[in-house]
C-alpha cells in the first residue's frame, strides 16, 4: 500500500528542487509525446533554446514576450493568493489593449499630440479598462455569491468579441483585422530608439513596459510582504473564517483585489499595444491570460518568481510560433502544469510505502 | 424566410452537445469532484471522432474523454491536488493534444457523420414531432434517454444514494461502508466518457470538420456554467443545454439571412455588427450563472456540501 503523510515543515530547499524537477520531467514527457506523433524532440528543444537565448536579439525579443506575462502572471497570483479563480487575465488583457488603442483612435486628439500626454492617458485607460473587465465578477462574487471561474472565462469571449468587433469594423485599416499603426508618440520607448548613442542596443526591441512589470513586481513584492493588507490578504486565503472573526471586509477585499487584477492584467495589454505591436489586431495575444495562469502557480505566487517564469514562458512562446504541430507549446504547458501539481504533492506529502504505511494507517 | 421549426430542430441538436458535457460534470460533482477540464476532454473527443467509422470513432471519443479524466482522478483524489489547478491544467493538456494530433485535419467536414432517423410515430405529433423526431442524428436521441436514466439514477436507485452521499458527506458514506475513493474515481470517469462524447457530437453529428480550438469553442466551459445553472439537476441541465443549443443555432442561422422584417440585417455574415451577436451566449451565460447562485442562496441549497475538497479518512475536511 502506498500512503501519504503531511509533513511539518518541508526542508527550504525541497519546493524549489521539486519545482526544477517538475519541469524537466514534463520536457521528458513532452519529448516521449512528440515522438510518438513523429516529430523530433531533441531538433524541437534546441530550437527553442536557439530561437529564445541564441543571442542578444532573441534574448530581446524573449523579455518582449515576458513583459505582459510578468503582468498577466503578477495579476493571477495576487488573485490567487486569496484564493480567488481570477482566469479571466486574458479578457482583461484584452480589454486593456482595447482601452489604450481607444485613447489614441477614438478621442480624436489632435495630431501630434506629444507622448508626455499620450502615454500616461493610454496606461491609464488601459489599466482601467482591464480593472472593470475584473470589478465584474469580483462584484458579482462578492455580494451574489457568483462562482468567479464561469464568470472570468465568459468574459474573456465577451472580450474577444469586442476586440474583433473594433478592428473588423470601425478601427479596420482597410479591411484587414487590424487598426492603422499608431503613430510615434504614442509609441513607448524601445532600446533600440538609442541605439545611435549606444550601438549596442540598436535593432533591439525590448521596450519600457519591460520596467512598468518590473516596478508592478517590486511593488506587489512589499505589498505583499511588508503590509498589514498582505498579512491580511494571506489570512483570508489560508483561513476565510478565521479572517472574518479577526473583522476584515472579506467582500470589499474580494472587489478590491480583482479590480487591482484586472489593472494589471490592462496594463499588459496597454504595453503589448503601446510597446511590441503599435496597433490593435484580432491575434493581440497568443494567449498571455492563460499562461499567466501556469506562471504564477510555477512561481509559487511569489512575484520575483513570476518574473524568472515569465522569461521561461516568454522563451516557449517566442520559439513555439515556429514549431508545427502548433499545439505543442500548448502541450507543454498542460505537462507542465500537471508535474508542478504533483511536485507541490510531494512537498505536501511525503510519501511511505509497504508496511510502515499499513502500521501509520 | 427563417424557418422556426428547422431552427429548433437543428437548437436541439446543437444542444445535444452541451447536455452530454453538462450531464457528465454534474455526475462528477455530485460526487464532490469538481473536473474543470471539460473543454479539453470535448477537444480530445471532437478530435478522436476522425478515425475513419463513425462509430469506432464514437468509442474512441469515449475512452479519449475517459482517460484525460482519469489523469485528474488521480492527481485530485489520490494525490488530493487542488481541484481547480489540475483541471484548468487538463484543459491546456487536453486541448494541446488535440491540436497536435489534428494538424492536418481539414474543416472541409470530409468525415463520415453518425446515422439520422426520423422516428415514425412520433415525429407526426404536431409542433414537438419535428422539432424533436424528425431527422436528427442517432447521438441526439441518446441525449433524450440520458436525462431521463440520470435522474432516476442520482435521485432513485441505491447507487444514486451513494453518490450524493460521497458528494455530500463522504465521512458519513465511507462509516456506511461506501468506498468514498472507488466511487469518486468511477464518476469522474463517467464525466470524462460523456465529456468525450458531447465532443464526438460535435464532429460526428452537428458540424463535421476540425476547426482547432475554435471546434469547440467555450462550449465545454458553458457546459460546466451550465451545471451551476442546474443546481445539479440533469433535467434542469438539459432545459439550458437545448435553450442553449437554440440560441447558437439562432446566431448561426441570423447570419445567413439578407433582410429582417424589411431592414437591411446589419448581422448578416461578414459584417462587423455580428461580433455582438457571437458575444451572446457567452454573456447569457454570466446572466444565467447569476440566476442560479441567486436562487442557491435564497433555497439555501447549491454544490455538493464536499464539492472541491479531497476525502482522507479520518481527517476532518477544511
């Protein structure tokens, strides 16, 4: 017989190992997978490899990727933590893209309006947008009682729909599925925009959304460990009843933090559109909600890990474009994501076998 | 002219789809095992129905189904994982799957469907005979004898008894000699079987062709709005699942028409407008999920009282 025991306090080292652990033998797994549909899977992963961290212009295009993961993935484990199902990132995600593009395609401000003015409005609709996009189901949940998972994920095709309704129809750029470019000012600053002083950097395209996920991270970092609403946050996703006699509005929380998901997950789209894509199109995202998903549950919640996670993620779907079958990145993810759910088992749990099991039971 | 009666016919097959998905999740959570992989166990399903016969192809969709759930089976009851996180998991897994062994397959609908029937006596009942009986596919007559076989299986028979119980009070159950883990694995299994199945519809009956992602399209997920819905009824289930099944075919069938009451139809196929009306069901849903847990709170009554939450014995559940 096989049995699991909790144990107490895991050793520091055994979550961190498990979590590498997990991953490479869900690339095992993936590997057996790809194999056995006939495809290469060494030729596969080293291409990944290459087309991700080959050299200092993928390493680039990696952390573009990685932006709106650090956000989307930021906006999760928040969520998360409280032990509310926020997968509704990508609809937010989308939201906000949408919101920022309105800032600079439907107020009709005049032409050359300087990016001092542009930029903050266009964070700001877009980190407003996505919040509303999670005030939603947070209301909902919170004073009706509405199961937050079916309502998040509506609202992501909700989302999609409007998004498509937009650039098929009154922002189409003839025709296509896709808005005109934007134009410069309302562009964010890329590293290659100084590549004339600094050679370096010049053809590089990682942008200043790069360091909005950056401080979003710092911030949720102290917020998080350094304040009284973390403690709280904490208490309420460890113990909700506990939380309740300690006094704490368990319902403005639950509101409160979905807007705040929502915001960040607006603000991904805001910096996709503003720095990397320069428009609004039907495929704004390969998926970016979604994945977030796996990111914040890969780093534990914590927000440095979601950082180091997202580049991982970033790499998979950089060097995922170009893998056919193209279901394979997606794949992955899922593998992943079922080794991770067992190696947070075996930190849990420590698993004994034969009779010592029989005599523990 | 839109022609109501071909419409309702062709909703109720449509709904089909979602009542076999949502039958199937309502087993599994009546057993205290939430399974949000539904989209990817439809994926896996709609993509196992092209092997070629139909029929083989229906089996295969079964034990596609089958097996992505056993995997959360065991992660969830044997390894007592958060429930939510395996089957968000086995979505991406089942959908990823799916997609690899479909690349190539064509949306043209090349595949062979399932047989239609028309039901002699009763398709001649007037309004219901042809919406119901009258040239549908063998799978949505199946769905009719399923809601019924359900209820009196969950709400009338022994099993049944045991199920609600292992959802309810899985301690109380296992000190009745119920065996809490055998019975949750054999539902989860049935959920995933029918999950695989409500996608086999879907390419062997309804819409032949392999469309990726978008073949099953958030249905698995509405299904699972569905049950909520329901209240862990199958007959209230299969009430949403047909409204359902109508309000798609509806949407579908608005697109192909040129003029509405005399107006040019701003929804017409290709224009922007119909991007509110695919919006539609996606947002009934929000308004019909609503509807339920206002009704939950007001009965008092709602999930399985141990839905979510891993059985060990002798440990008080959270």
């Amino acid at each position: 017989m096989i049995h699991l025991e909790p144990r107490g306090q895991p050793p520091r080292w055994l979550s961190p190992l498990l979590t590498v652990a997990a991953v490479v033998v869900a690339l095992v797994i993936g590997a057996v997978v790809l194999a056995l549909v006939g495809g290469d899977p060494l030729k596969s992963y080293l291409h990944i490899v290459d087309a991700a961290f080959g050299d200092i212009g993928v390493l680039s295009d990696t952390l573009v990727k990685a932006t709106p993961l650090i956000l989307t993935g930021l906006a999760c484990a928040l969520a998360f933590r409280m032990r509310l199902w926020n997968i509704g990132a990508e609809g937010q995600f989308l939201l906000g893209a949408w919101g920022a593009s309105f800032v600079v395609l439907g107020l009709g401000l005049p032409e050359g309006t300087p990016a001092i003015v542009l930029i903050p409005a266009m964070m700001l609709a877009g980190a407003l947008a996505g919040a509303i996009w999670g005030f939603i189901p947070g209301i909902l949940r919170a004073r009706l009682g509405v199961n937050e998972i079916i309502t998040t994920l509506m609202l992501n095709y909700v989302a999609l729909a409007w998004v498509q309704f937009w650039v098929f129809g009154p922002w189409s750029e003839g025709g296509f599925q896709q808005t005109a470019t934007f134009p410069r000012e309302a562009w964010l600053p890329r590293l290659t925009d100084f590549g004339k002083d600094i050679p370096l950097f010049s053809g590089l395209t990682t942008h200043v959304g790069l360091v909005f996920a950056l401080i979003a991270t710092a911030v949720g970092w102290v917020v998080v460990s350094r304040t009284r609403w973390g403690y709280e946050m904490r208490l309420m996703g460890d113990n909700a009843a506990a939380a309740r006699y300690a006094g704490i509005d368990i319902r403005r929380y639950i509101v409160v933090i979905f807007a705040i998901s929502g915001a960040l997950a607006g603000l991904a789209g805001m910096s996709e559109v503003a720095g990397s894509v320069h428009r609004l199109q039907d495929r704004i995202s390969p998926g970016y909600g979604f994945t977030a998903i796996i990111i914040a549950y890969l780093a534990h919640l914590g927000p440095w890990r979601v950082v180091v996670a997202s580049i991982l993620f970033g790499a998979l779907i950089l060097a995922g474009r170009e893998i056919q079958p193209s279901g394979v990145p997606a794949m992955i993810q899922g593998i992943i994501l079922f080794c991770l759910i067992v190696a947070d088992v075996f930190t849990r749990y420590r698993v004994v076998a034969g009779r010592r099991a029989a005599a523990a039971a | 002219m839109i022609d109501l009666t071909l419409i309702l016919a062709a909703g109720v097959a449509s709904g089909t789809i979602l009542l076999f998905a949502a039958v199937g999740e309502i087993f599994a959570e009546r057993a205290g095992v939430l399974n949000l992989g539904v989209e990817g166990m439809m994926l896996m399903g709609a993509v196992a129905g092209f092997s070629g016969n139909p029929w083989i192809g229906l089996l295969l969709a079964m034990l596609a189904g089958a097996a992505l759930s056993l995997i959360h089976a065991v992660v969830t009851i044997h390894l007592r994982a958060e429930q939510v996180i395996s089957g968000l998991a086995l979505t991406f897994l089942g959908s990823g799957v799916a997609r690899v062994l479909g690349d190539g397959l064509s949306s043209a609908g090349s595949i062979e469907t399932l047989p239609r029937l028309t039901i002699p006596l009763l398709s001649q009942v007037p309004l219901l005979g042809p919406i119901l009986f009258r040239d549908q596919s063998i799978l949505t007559y199946v769905g009719f004898v399923l809601v019924p076989v359900a209820w009196y299986w969950i709400d009338r028979t022994r099993p049944g008894l045991n199920l609600r119980a292992v959802g309810e009070r899985p301690a109380a159950a296992d000190a009745q000699g119920v065996d809490v883990v055998r019975v949750r694995y054999a539902y989860v299994l049935v959920g995933g079987l029918l999950a695989g199945l409500a996608g086999a519809t879907i390419t062997l009956a309804i819409s032949p062709g392999w469309f990726g992602d978008q073949t099953v399209a958030g249905r698995g997920w509405i299904a699972v709005g569905l049950v909520i819905f329901a209240q862990w009824s199958p007959i209230r289930a299969a009430v949403g699942a047909y409204l359902f099944g109508a309000i798609f075919r509806f949407i579908l069938d608005l697109q192909g028409v040129k003029s509405l009451l005399g107006f040019d139809n701003p929804f017409q196929a290709g224009r922007s407008a119909t991007f509110f009306l695919e919006m539609l069901p996606y947002a009934f849903v929000v308004l019909v999920v609503i509807v339920g847990s206002r009704e939950a709170l007001r009965r008092r009554v709602g999930a399985p009282a141990a839905l979510g939450i891993p059985y060990v014995r002798g440990e008080r559940g959270a």
